[in-house]
C-alpha cells in the first residue's frame, strides 16, 4: 500500500484493477496537487490474502468497505479497471462511505460480453492451464502489442504476477460470469457524484460501455485517446479530471 503525507478530512482512496497493484496509480499520483491520497493493494494482488478470503467479487467488495470504514469518515473513491467495477458497488451499497466516485475502463453493464482472455480464466480447465504455463516475457509483449502499454510498464506489470495474484484472478473472474447483471441494478442508484473515465480504444472494455455507465449514474463521460491502461497512458489527464471532479463536490 502507498500513503502520502498530511492525510485530510476527506482522502482519496485508489483502487487498481486486474492484473496491476498500487504502482498502476504512480503516474496520477504524480500530476495530483493534494496529499491525502491512499493506495490500497487488493488483497492477493501485492498484499497478502487474510484466512478465508475467497477471492470472491463479494470478499473484494466487502474488504474495500471494511478498509474505507477504518478511514472513518467518506472518501473520494476512484477505481480503473476492476477497481472501477467494485469501487462502483461499494459506492451504491454504502453511499455513507463515499463523498465522490470515479471510474473507468471497468463495465458494470448487463450488456457486455467478457473478453476472450477472461473467458479463457473463468473456464476451470483452460483458465488453469493458462496461468500454469503463463510466460511472463509473453505474458509482457501482449500487453504492449495488446493494449499499447508501455514496455517499461508491462515489465512492471508482470514483475508482480506471482502464484497467489494467479489464484486471485482466476476465483476472481469466475466468480463475476454475470457480474453485470447482478451489479448494474445498483449502480444505477449511486447518490455521489460521479465521474467516467475512458480509454477510446479498448478493444477489452469497450468505450460504448462508458456511455452506458454514465446514462445509468448520470455522470459525465470523459473519452481518452488511449488504450486501457488509460491511467497510465493519459496520467495527466486523469488527474486533471479527477482534481476537478472533487473541487465540483466541494463548491
């Protein structure tokens, strides 16, 4: 877990997604002007995994809500990828804990269709056997010729992909087959502000979802000229949208 200095009333709390830790926050982190900033490894993702943590999308949920009660007061809640998919339910489950909400390149859509690669983990034969021979220079390259991330990210990336990270995933996506529909009632209730954020060419997550997402919370939508990775590839963007989605909450 990263932590800044001078922790304010209201924090910011960070969520990465699937296959990332904190680090994926690094390049934001940079362009933000505040200090009250909180980046949290998922358990199994960098962090290890508490005695009967199942992996779960409901254990993820359930640990985010246990973590930002110990915050003590509500949050500034962001989430990329499936940060941005659980940030988002526990923003409609404990609007309590939540001041602001922002997400991005993260579905919560009964309309959208898993990817090929997490198809592949969500079957228990092909997923297995994936991560059983996954070749971490391989596994690199996909991401860079994939998703146009950054070779020297990529490598950081992968450099973290261990054996509990693999379980992690593989619980992780077979426990969410239908995550939209079961998710995407809720979220339309969200009560914080919100705001999306997207990479235009995902080929993963499509940015139709985006639309989708912001007509059901009624957030706006900001589109990227990047691939998934977009708070990596567009970091300052990111942040710049981010420091004025707060300064809105609070004017």
């Amino acid at each position: 877990m990263y932590r800044t200095k001078d922790v304010s009333s209201v924090p910011a709390v960070l969520v990465h997604g699937v296959p990332d830790t904190h680090r994926v926050w690094d390049g934001v982190r940079r362009h933000l002007s505040r200090s009250d900033i909180l980046a949290w490894d998922l358990p199994g993702f960098g962090a290890p995994r508490p005695d009967g943590f199942d992996s779960s999308k409901e254990s993820y949920v359930d640990w985010l809500i246990a973590r930002i009660e110990q915050v003590g007061e509500p949050v500034d809640l962001v989430g990329h990828d499936w940060g941005c998919i659980l940030t988002l339910r526990v923003a409609s489950l404990r609007p309590d804990l939540v001041r602001t909400w922002a997400g991005g390149n993260g579905p919560v859509s009964s309309r959208y269709v898993w990817h090929p690669l997490a198809r592949i983990w969500q079957d228990a034969e092909q997923g297995d056997a994936y991560m059983a021979g996954l070749q971490p220079q391989s596994f690199a390259d996909d991401l860079v010729t994939g998703f146009d991330l950054p070779a020297e990210d990529a490598q950081r990336v992968v450099s973290h992909v261990d054996a509990e990270m693999k379980d992690s995933i593989l619980k992780l996506y077979r426990s969410a087959v239908t995550v939209g529909e079961e998710w995407e009632p809720g979220a339309a209730g969200l009560q914080a502000p919100g705001l999306i954020f997207w990479g235009e060419q995902d080929p993963a997550c499509q940015v139709e979802f985006a639309d989708v997402m912001g007509a059901a919370i009624g957030a706006p939508v900001l589109r990227l000229d990047c691939n998934h990775w977009s708070v990596v590839q567009r970091s300052a963007e990111v942040a710049a949208a981010l420091e004025q989605h707060w300064a809105a909450a609070t004017a």
